[in-house]
C-alpha cells in the first residue's frame, strides 16, 4: 500500500498514511481517478473498509445507538456494585 507522512483526513492523526478510496472501488462501476483519492491512517482505512458513505452512515448510527446503550447498562451495573458492596475482580488490570 502506498504510504505517504502527513495528517490523515478523517481524524488528523501524524503519521503514515495510506491510500483511501472515499467510495470504495469495490462499489463502483467505474473508477473515479484522484478526486477519488485521499490519504488516511490505517486505522481509519481499516474501520472504513469497503463500505460506501450510505454504509459508513448506517454502521455510525447503529454504534451511536450501541455505545449509547452500553453507557447505560455500565453507569447500572456500576450502581449496582456500589450498593451491594460488590467489587470487580479485573479493576487496575
Ligand atoms: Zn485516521
């Protein structure tokens, strides 16, 4: 893969970066050429994937959903724990 230093477009990390096509060539029927192109970390590469930007939306939307539900359940079962004494075994690890 192509790497190039620089920020990366989606989180501005420094780093290497690689070579993200903004709509993945696997969706598309022709190729787009440069206007296609821009430079990402590969982290971000990597949780973009193949999807296409209504996918990415979508994927967004479900973990907002999720990581708002595990908000939830954490703050209970911290709740929880503070009233019954209860002590997690893993803290500090
Ligand atoms: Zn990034």
């Amino acid at each position: 893969m192509t790497k190039r230093r620089g920020r990366c477009v989606y989180c501005g990390a420094n780093g290497d970066l690689t070579k993200d096509h903004i709509i993945p060539r696997s969706v598309l029927p022709t190729p787009l050429g440069p206007r296609n192109v821009a430079h990402s970390c590969g982290s971000c590469n990597a949780l973009k994937a193949d999807l296409s930007p209504g996918q990415m939306r979508l994927l967004a939307n479900d973990m907002r959903s999720v990581a708002g539900r595990l908000n939830r359940i954490a703050r209970g079962v911290d709740r929880l724990c503070r009233e019954r004494g209860l002590q997690d075994p893993l803290q500090g690890r």
